[in-house]
C-alpha cells in the first residue's frame, strides 16, 4: 500500500550534521552609521548646551534670542553660533533658516527700539 509505513521503517531519530569549522579569512562587519552632529547652541549666558534633537536646538535658540536685551549681545550671539549654524544645517536647513529669521526679527525690533531711544 503506498504511503503507509511499517513502525519499523520510520527512524525518529533527528539526523545530526557535524558542527562547521569556524570560518577563515577576514570577518565582515557592518558599517557603524555616522553619528549626528552635535546639536550646540549657546544660551544667552554664553554657555554651550547640546540639544538632543532639531526641535529642542530651535526652540532654545528662541529663548536665547529672546533674552538677548540690545543689539550687540544678539549680534555677537550669532557671530558665536556661526560654526553651530552649520552643524545643524546638516540635520536640518528650514530650522536654522527659522532661527536665523527670528534672530533677525529680534535683531530689528532691537534696533527700532534703541534708534526710538
């Protein structure tokens, strides 16, 4: 009868294979990704804060142009950022392009406020 099989004829014993040699040769490893650039901004008090994401680095940089109180100070803020503009421009352009808006923004009211003085 085809397709029955006496107890005798099944071996239930797994077939084992030898275990392989270790390989020769040089080992293959996976390329680490670049890691991000670091994210610095500098807070109003000149001091260097890295931000752990795009979002985070624009939104203190608002702050900090927020609390610069005369045209100078926010003048050399972004003379001091300068190097940190173009890290982050490699993570994300239309953000620094926004901070570089509002420092501008800022940098005018500032201006009309000490020409009006």
């Amino acid at each position: 009868m085809l397709g029955v099989y006496a107890p005798e004829e099944i071996d239930e014993t797994p077939e084992q294979s030898p275990p392989l040699p270790p390989a020769s040769g040089p080992t293959i490893q996976g390329r680490a990704e670049p890691a991000p650039p670091a994210l610095v901004m500098l807070g109003p008090d000149g001091v260097q804060r890295s931000a752990p994401s795009i979002e985070t680095w624009r939104r203190w940089c608002e702050a900090a142009i927020a609390k610069l109180e005369d045209a100078a100070a926010l003048a050399r803020w972004r003379a001091d950022m300068a190097p940190h503009f173009l890290a982050a421009e490699h993570v994300d352009i239309a953000a620094v392009d926004h901070v570089q808006a509002v420092a501008q923004d800022r940098l005018d009211t500032l201006a009309d406020a000490e020409g009006a003085a």
